[in-house]
C-alpha cells in the first residue's frame, strides 16, 4: 500500500482496516535521518496529501534513531538570506505536521535532537521507546532552532527547560522527557511504534470533526485571551454537537451500547 510523493527516504503507507492510518516513515537510517531539504519538502508534500481515507497518521523514522535534525551538510552552504527561507520552509512543512487534516502520533526512539525534537514536536502525541533521547545541539553548535522549536517546544516543556537544554548542551533520557512533557508515553524499547498505531487506530474511531476541533481548534484557544477562547469553545462546541455522528455517538451511549469510561 505505498502511497504519497515518490522521495527514496520517505514513504508513507496506509495501515489499518479501512486504510485509515497513514505510516510516514523516514527512511535514510546511514544519516540518521537527518532532514535535508528535499526530505523536509517530502515530509510537507505527505501531510498536504494523505488520501481521503486517512484519519490518522504515525511518524516514525527507520534504523536506531528518529532524527539527527537539520542536515547539517546543507548548513555550511547557506547565507542569511537563504536561511531565513529555510527557516520559514521548516515552518510551512512542520505546520502541514500539526495543522493537516488528521492527528499525528510520532513514534520516538533514540536520537531525537535538533531539528528532529522540532519535528516530533509537530505531532499530537509522542510515544517515546526506552531507547529515546533529547538534546538541542543548536545551542552548542553556534546555531539556533529554526523549525519552529522556540514556540512548539516551550509549550511541552517550559522556556526554562528549553533554555537550559540550549544553554548547557543537556540531554534529557527517556523516562526524564516522559516526566516533563517531552513525551506522553513511555514503553519498551522497540515498541513506540505499535503502541503509536494502537493509539492511532483508536484515534481513528473518533468523529473527524472532533479530532478536527482538538487538532486545530484547541491549539488556537490557547492562545486567545480567556474570553475569546471561551467564545471560540462555545463555537466549535457547538459545531461538534451539531453533527450527525455527535447525536449517533450520544444515543448509543444512552442506549447502553457504547464504552464507559474506566479506571485503568
Ligand atoms: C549527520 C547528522 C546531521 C548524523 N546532519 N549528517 N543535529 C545534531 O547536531 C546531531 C548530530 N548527530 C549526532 O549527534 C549523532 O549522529 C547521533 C547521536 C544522532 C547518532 O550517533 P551515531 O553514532 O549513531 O551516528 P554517527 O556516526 O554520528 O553518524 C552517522 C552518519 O550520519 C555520519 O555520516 P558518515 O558519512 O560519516 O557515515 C554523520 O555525519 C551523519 N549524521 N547526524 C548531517 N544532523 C531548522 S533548524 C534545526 C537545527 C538542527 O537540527 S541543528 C542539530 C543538528
């Protein structure tokens, strides 16, 4: 089931049932998945087109790491003009990651530094192997983040973690980046990835137009002043229950026929 813009070192498969989840995998393993260009612009192409059967995706990258970040091999070629746009290609890729039409699980396992955090930082939810580690090397490399990390990263974390994470060279494991926020799930090495498709596959099952609200609606209301957010959550609340699959899901729970919640 290969799918999506022909780039050797990425492919996006469907999985599921229904091909309703998209695997988008970086595949150049000898780098590190280091993210030149083109992939980067491969990486922005997938989100734009997932086929219309998708209702969730998986990113992951193949060998013993995520992502090694920016291609560095690139950098030592470019001015600050040049840099500026790529920044701003960073931007417009990863916002295709976070604002596309369906949630994002990102699947981590070791490296997950530089450019390769701002990457997974564009996900919904981070599930992150025992094996996972964060660093942002920028700070001690004479560069700074320039994929969006200054504003996606704080948010997980906090400006002071970031700071000092940039400021000393400090990497966070596995289980210290679960604890602060870097990760919501922590699991056994060499099982991110079928736990981010557990996940993914139970997103599926959700009304689009709820993973729709929580994917593009929250990340704005928090951000608004507490009025203007609290009116844009009337709205899409509103929208929500509006729809038919709301008042489908409603009645069956009332009629004894869908899950209740429970402790775990
Ligand atoms: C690379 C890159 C890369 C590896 N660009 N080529 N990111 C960094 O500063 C992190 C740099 N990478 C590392 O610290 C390590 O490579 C890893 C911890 C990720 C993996 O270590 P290891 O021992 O498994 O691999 P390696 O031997 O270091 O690397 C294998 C090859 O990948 C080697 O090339 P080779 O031709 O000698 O085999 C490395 O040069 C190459 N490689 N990482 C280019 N990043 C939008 S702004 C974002 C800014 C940033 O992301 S800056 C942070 C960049």
């Amino acid at each position: 089931n290969a799918q999506g813009p022909a780039h050797p070192e990425l492919s996006v498969e469907l999985a599921g049932e229904h091909n309703d989840i998209a695997v988008v995998r970086l595949s150049r393993p000898a780098k590190r998945n280091a993210l030149s260009d083109s992939l980067m612009l491969a990486v922005r192409d997938a989100f734009q087109n997932l086929p219309d059967t998708v209702r969730a995706a998986v990113l992951h990258g193949e060998g013993d790491h995520f992502c090694a970040g920016l291609d560095l091999a690139e950098l030592k070629e470019r001015d600050a003009g040049q840099g500026l746009h790529h920044s701003r290609m960073w931007h417009a890729a990863l916002d295709a990651v976070q604002f596309g039409p369906v949630p994002v699980v990102a699947a981590l396992h070791g490296a997950v530094v530089g450019g390769g955090l701002e990457l997974a930082s564009a996900a919904h939810i981070r599930v992150a192997d025992e094996t996972t580690f964060y660093a942002l090397p920028e700070g001690t490399r004479g560069i700074f983040v320039g994929g969006g990390g200054a504003v996606r990263i704080p948010k997980l974390i906090g400006v002071a973690r970031m700071t000092d994470m940039m400021l000393t060279g400090r990497t966070y494991n596995a289980e210290e980046g679960e604890r602060v926020g870097l990760a919501q799930y922590l699991v056994p090495a060499g099982t991110a990835l079928d736990k981010a498709l557990a996940l993914a596959a139970r997103i599926a099952t959700n009304a689009p137009l709820t993973n729709y609200a929580l994917t593009h609606t929250l990340p704005r209301i928090a951000e608004q002043p507490g009025d203007h957010g609290l009116m844009t959550e009337a709205l899409i609340a509103a929208i929500a229950q509006a729809a038919p699959e709301a008042k489908t899901r409603v009645r069956a729970f009332l009629g004894g026929k869908a899950a209740k919640m429970k402790p775990t």
